[in-house]
C-alpha cells in the first residue's frame, strides 16, 4: 500500500486532496500547521501531522514522523490580492516563505529517500494565474510561477532516479479559504489610485461562471501520482483549462 503526504491539508483542496486519496485505499499523512482530525474522516491508514513549511526544524520533524513515502503533495500555500504598490515587503516575503521556498525545502527533504528507492513523486500545486497576466495578483503570481519553474528543471534532474515531478494548476475556486487565508496581509494592499481598477477586476470575476473545484485539484493530483504518462502540466478546473487554452 502506498503512502502520500501532503502538505497544507487543514481546508481546501488539501483537505478534498487526503479525502480523495484515503477513499483508494492509499495511506495518508496529512499536515497542517494545527493537527486537527476535524474535517477528516477516521481511518487506520491516516496520521495527521504538524507541519510549518517555512520551519526547517518542523519540516525534518515531519519527514522523520512520515517515514517512507510515495508521493509528496505539496499544496501549502498563502494567497495575496492587491496592487503592488499597496504590498508590503514583509507580505511578499512571508508569501514567498511558503509558496516557493516552503515547496522548495520539503521536496529536498524527501529526495534522499526517492533517489535511494529510485522512485517517487512531487506533486506540486501552484495557480492558473501563472499563465495569463493578471492584475491585482503580482507577488503572489511570481510566487507561484517561480515553483513552476524550479519543478521543470527539477524533473531534468530527477529522470535519471526514476522520479517524476508534476505541476498541478488550479484556477479561481471560491469554495476555498483562499481569500479567507489572504485577508491578513491585504492591509492597504489596494490604495486609492487603484480603487476604480478593482472594482472592476471583482466585477468581472463576479460574472465568471468557470470555477475550479476542490474535487477537480485531487483528481489531477491522484492523476499525477499514478500516471506516469501524465504531462507535466495539469490544469484543474474549467476555468484553469480555459486559461491554458488561451495562452
């Protein structure tokens, strides 16, 4: 039986993403930063785990707590919205602790293990914002991209140990805590002089009936894990693909 950790695990497509793999009999080691079983079903093939991806000591915590793996999920991420000029640098710092140096540091956490076995998987989870330009979504698109690129590269090097890395690219998805999860650091992230421009961009997303899914991210996450045939991209979402189908 195979074993998958993934990281950010306390809502969202985290959550759908442990679900979904529990329900094929996979075992699981869910992280979060507050272990909690509330919102998971209980299992003998589940171990909740704490887990700070911008902590190097909580990371080799988890990864001694995890033992073996199969495939690393990494799904822990911060969002942002707003104008550059309204962003602080400490916010652009703190998302780019988690979303890129946090993804960076658990995968090299677990290369040991899948280069030694000669197997293995990362999985990691970045945005559809990454393929258009966006307003309002600057630090955290670079964020988001800079993963993108640092998983292309990765996989050049990692062919040669028989271990795949895959990117999974959600669009907008309403039903999660992301703009829940964002609030914190939007504190004067839209100044005055951009006020009338957001408007307008929260009009236009209010009319946007394509949306992604928690469900449609854990699809293409257990794609990624067991499809070896799998591109390197994959979109999650209706809206995610249609993005891709404009670029």
């Amino acid at each position: 039986m195979k074993t998958v950790l993934i990281t950010g695990c306390s809502s969202g497509f985290g959550l759908e993403t442990a679900r979904y793999f529990l329900d094929r009999d996979w075992n699981v080691v869910a992280t979060m930063r507050t272990p909690s079983y509330d919102h998971l079903p209980r299992s003998d093939r589940l171990r909740v785990i704490a887990l700070d991806v911008t902590d190097p000591d909580s990371i080799w915590q988890a990864i001694e707590s995890a033992g073996p793996i199969d495939v690393l999920v990494n799904n822990a991420g911060i969002g942002l919205l707003g104008a550059l000029e309204g962003t602080s640098m400490d916010s652009a710092r703190v998302i780019f602790e988690t979303n890129t140096l946090g993804t960076i540091a658990m995968t090299q956490a677990v290369l040991p293990q899948f280069r030694q076995r000669k197997a293995g998987v990362v999985v990691n989870v970045t945005s559809a914002v990454t393929l258009l330009p966006l307003p309002l979504l600057s630090v955290y698109r670079a964020s988001k991209a800079a993963v993108n690129a640092f998983t292309e590269s990765l996989a050049l090097e990692l062919e040669q140990f028989n271990v795949r890395v895959n990117l999974v690219l959600p669009g907008r998805a309403p039903e999660t805590r992301f703009g829940e999860n964002a609030r914190p650091h939007m504190d004067g992230a839209i100044p005055e002089a951009y006020a009338e421009m957001a408007q307008g961009v929260f009009a236009a997303w209010g009319e946007q009936t394509a949306v992604t899914r928690a469900v449609d991210v854990a699809e293409a996450v257990w794609r990624a894990a067991n499809d070896p045939s799998s591109p390197l991209r994959l979109c999650a979402g209706a809206d995610a693909v249609a993005m891709a189908e404009a670029n």
